[in-house]
C-alpha cells in the first residue's frame, strides 16, 4: 500500500502537535519548517484536519494548531479519512474497475483483495497517534 503524500504529511503534522504540551499551540510555519512541507500545502492538510476533529485551531498573536484530542483517541484510520485516504489496494474495489480493468465480473483475486483491505482497515483502527509517539522517531526539535 502506498499512501498518498498528504496522508504521510499529515502524520507527520500531528505528531509534531502530538510533541506539544497539552493546550499549547504550534503556528503552522513552524510545523512547515520542522517537516519540511510546503506552509501552503500544509494549510490545505489541516484544514482537512481541522474539519474532522482531530485539531484545532486558535486565531491571533500567539496563535497556531494543537490536537483537539488525547493522542490515545487518535486512530490511523480517523487520519487517513480526515484526508480522502483510502486502504483499497486496487482500484477495482473502489467501483472504478471498469477504468482501471477490462473485466467485467469480479476476477478470483477480488476476494483476496477484499480480505487484504480488511486487514488493513483493521490494523489502521487498532492503531494510535500515541503509538506512533511511543516509537522512536527522527523528528527534529528547533
């Protein structure tokens, strides 16, 4: 499975919030300049963030991002949503089989993919932010 860049991105974005104190907010410059990310492109990734409840925001001096919810309650999966991600491993199980395979009935693999994405849906949910924090990382601190 390949996940998108916005879907890479916006790990990497809540897991700089997830660093944070709780409360405490990180300007959206310096999420971009610690990951390396694009401010513009960013901005595109926490609205979406924002939109599903995984963060929020607070305006004015002294303003930026933080999580909107215990790292614990973060799951994958609620990230991969929040950004259009999906765990398909082939098109086909989208419903768009018709622009991506001449077949017009499912093939004997269908199933196996079918079980695949499950697997994945199920790992994706079992898994949290807090996770990943508890893992040793090569974020960098300014």
């Amino acid at each position: 499975m390949k996940l998108m860049t916005r879907s890479r991105y916006a790990i990497r974005a809540l897991l700089e919030l997830a660093k944070q104190p709780p409360g405490e907010v990180l300007s959206l410059s310096i999420i971009a300049k610690r990951q390396r990310i694009k401010p513009n492109y960013l901005e595109q990734i926490l609205f979406r963030l924002r939109q599903a409840n995984l963060i929020k925001g607070k305006k004015g001096p002294g303003g930026g991002f933080f999580l909107a919810r215990d790292p614990k309650k973060i799951r994958l999966k609620d990230i991969f949503d929040s950004v259009g991600e999906t765990t398909a491993p082939l098109q086909c199980l989208l419903g768009k089989a018709d622009k991506y395979c001449a077949r017009v009935t499912p093939c004997p693999m269908q199933e196996c993919w079918h079980e695949l994405k499950s697997e994945l849906d199920l790992f994706f949910s079992k898994h949290t932010l807090n996770d990943m924090c508890s893992r040793k990382t090569t974020l960098k601190k300014e």
